[in-house]
C-alpha cells in the first residue's frame, strides 16, 4: 500500500520501500521548493514525467528538467529541487553502492568446456 505525505511543496506518494530503495512520485506545486538537505548513504534519481525542475546542487550548479529528463544527485551532495511549472516527478532513493559490500569465497576464472 502507497504512503501519501503532504509537504509545503505539494505532496510525496511513496509508491514502493524495501531496505535499499524507495520510489516516489512528486507532485511539485509551481514555486515549490524543498529545503536544503544531503544525504549520507543515499543517492536520489529525479525524472520529470510532466513540468519543469529545477536541481540545485550546492558546487555543482543547477539543472533544469523537463519531460522525460532525469538527474541523478549524489550521496553526500547537497540540493534542494523547486518546481518551475507545476511538476510532476519521479523520486528513485537507493541506498550508496559499497564496493567494500562484497566478501569472495574465490575469485573469477574461465572454465573450460566441452
């Protein structure tokens, strides 16, 4: 079952959660904006189904996206999104890659085959 959360800005539908990931549709009102914030573990992928957005990343600058474009901002970065238009968006939180994550048993090989 869907989470619905109003916000200032408009409101966050969470649509799908698991321990690494969780996936949101954003309805953005014109001028909303979120509040500057970073993420320690977890990067966020934005793509506009309908609007306009503006991604502002702090040393990074700004982007700005319409239909069907997407930006990913980084674990560590921080941003703050503001709608442009009345926007539409899907939010894809997953939790930072770890190379580290990975404990080998053996190492890769090529078999040979008959």
């Amino acid at each position: 079952m869907s989470e619905c959360w109003p916000k200032i800005w408009g409101t966050n539908i969470e649509i799908y959660t698991n321990d690494l990931s969780s996936i949101n549709i954003l309805r953005i009102k014109k001028g909303g904006t979120c509040s500057l914030h970073t993420h320690v573990t977890k990067h966020n992928v934005f793509h506009v189904i309908s609007g306009k957005l503006k991604i502002e990343c702090t040393n990074l600058g700004e982007s700005i996206l319409q239909k069907d474009q997407s930006f990913t901002v980084f674990a560590g970065t921080q941003h703050l999104f503001c709608a442009l238009e009345e926007t539409v968006a899907v939010e894809i939180m997953a939790v930072k890659y770890d190379h580290a994550d990975i404990q080998r048993e053996t190492i890769g090989f090529i078999k040979e085959v008959e």
